[in-house]
C-alpha cells in the first residue's frame, strides 16, 4: 500500500517565487522523482482561496505518492537527498508543515 505525504510550506523571506520554481524544477522535482521509493512527486503553487480574494495560508505545496516508506527512508538520507533537503529547509521554506494521510473508505 503507497503512502501519501502533503507538504505545506511559504517561502522564506527574499526568496523569489522565481528563484524558488526555478531551482524546484531543476533539483527538487527531478531529484526525488528520482527515488525508487517515490512513484510521484508534484509541486504546487497555491492561487488563492477559492470564491474569495483572500491570500492562501500557503504559497506552495507537494504530494508525494511513496512506494515504500522504509526505503524511503533509506534515500532520503543519501548525500544527494539531504542536500536538496537542506536547502528547501534551509534557505527556501519556512512553516513547514510535513503531513502523512491516508485514504477514507
């Protein structure tokens, strides 16, 4: 059975939304698409709330649809992954909110 994690983040102060999708595009999205425990990653741009002018509580947000959540554990601690990791925690996110659900049936 896969697993799904939502993430919710904002950006960190002086990061551009340009600057952060750039380096999504290049880095992050590929790098953990990459994973063997990892069947899909998206990243996602909030517009607003819907019906209302008001702002999002959150610029962006990820699902990962994960495989294997004992080997990605294993990957997420390569080299590799713990420095896009540091760097999105670092440098391009802040009130991030890493969420594990599961399906209501």
């Amino acid at each position: 059975m896969s697993q799904r994690i939502l993430v919710l983040f904002n950006l960190k102060d002086g990061v551009s939304r340009d600057d952060y999708e750039a380096w999504a595009k290049e880095t992050d999205i590929p790098g953990v698409n990459g994973l063997g425990s990892v069947d899909r990653f998206e990243v996602f741009r909030s517009e607003g709330m819907l019906f209302s002018d008001d702002p999002a509580p959150y610029e962006y947000f990820e699902i990962l649809d994960i495989n294997d959540m004992d080997k990605f554990g294993e990957e997420a601690g390569t080299e590799k992954m713990a420095a896009i990791a540091a760097t999105f925690q670092g440098e391009m996110a802040k009130d991030i909110a890493f969420i594990n659900t599961s399906p209501v049936k």
